[in-house]
C-alpha cells in the first residue's frame, strides 16, 4: 500500500451530450481546462452502449485480469473515476455499475473501455494538484496498468 495527501485545485462541472464518446469527452474536459490529474467523485447518466471489462460466464481463473468484455446496450447508471497524466493528454480511468433498461435493469459493474453517451450525462471534475498521477504496468497486480505517484 502506498498513499499520500493531495492537494486539490479547481472543481468543474460538465455535461456530456448525446452521442458523446464517454472516455474522449471526460479526457477532452480534462483537457480544456488544462487538468492533467484530478478525480470524478461521481457522475450518472444513460448511455446506449458501454464496453466493459467482464464476461458473460464463469472465468477459468477468477484471479486473472479479465481479457473479455461484455456490451451494455440502452443503460443507465453511476461512476466514480481518477484522471493521469498521459503521454497524449488526460488518461481516464473509469469504473461504473450501470443497469440495463431491457434486461429488467440487469446489473452490470467493472471498468470502461468505452461507450456512448444517450442522455445527458452530468459530471463533477475535481482537478488534483499534487502529488502528479500517472499509470504504469504493476507486477504485483498481474502487470496490470495501475494509478501510481510519488508517495514520499
């Protein structure tokens, strides 16, 4: 475990419009105002697909890094995210738990790949001044990409 106090700075609230790409607006919002880490506390909104990471059975090894993903059509539901300094702009990391309008709003919760935004979809932009946040691929997380930063 590492941890440290951040320092936060502006707080921002935008609205992400039908037919907007999820990850690209948030980072493109990030990027307007020139917030390179910061955190999203919470967001809601429809979305008319989401890509996230899952599968629709039982993974052979329930401790690996899923490889699979599975696509939410026609969902409404929350999210929390972090934002890192990434080599091309913002890098948002984004889990959420969204319900599926035709499935008798079947649940489904884990990391975004990607998706559509349907209806307006409201979010709040907590920019963090130190320390700085990045990811970088962590041995001990199955070489996953995971937030990092200078802890001392």
């Amino acid at each position: 475990m590492f941890a440290a106090e951040i320092v936060t700075g502006r707080t921002f609230i935008a609205v992400l419009e039908p037919g907007d790409d999820v990850l690209g607006a948030l980072a493109s919002a990030c990027a307007q105002f020139g917030v390179g880490s910061a955190y999203i506390p919470v967001f809601f909104g429809a979305f008319t697909e989401l890509t996230i990471v899952g599968a629709e059975h039982p993974p052979p090894d329930e401790d690996d890094p899923l490889q699979e993903s599975v696509v939410v059509r026609n969902s409404e539901g929350l999210g929390s995210a972090t934002v890192a300094r990434g080599p091309e702009g913002p890098q948002v990391h984004l889990h959420v738990s969204v319900g599926a309008k035709g499935d008798s709003a079947r649940a489904t919760a884990g990391h975004v790949l990607g998706g559509t935004v349907q209806y307006p979809t409201e979010v709040v932009i907590t920019e963090i001044l130190s320390p700085e946040l990045s990811r970088q691929p962590n041995d001990r997380a199955r070489g996953l990409v995971t937030l990092t930063f200078d802890a001392s």
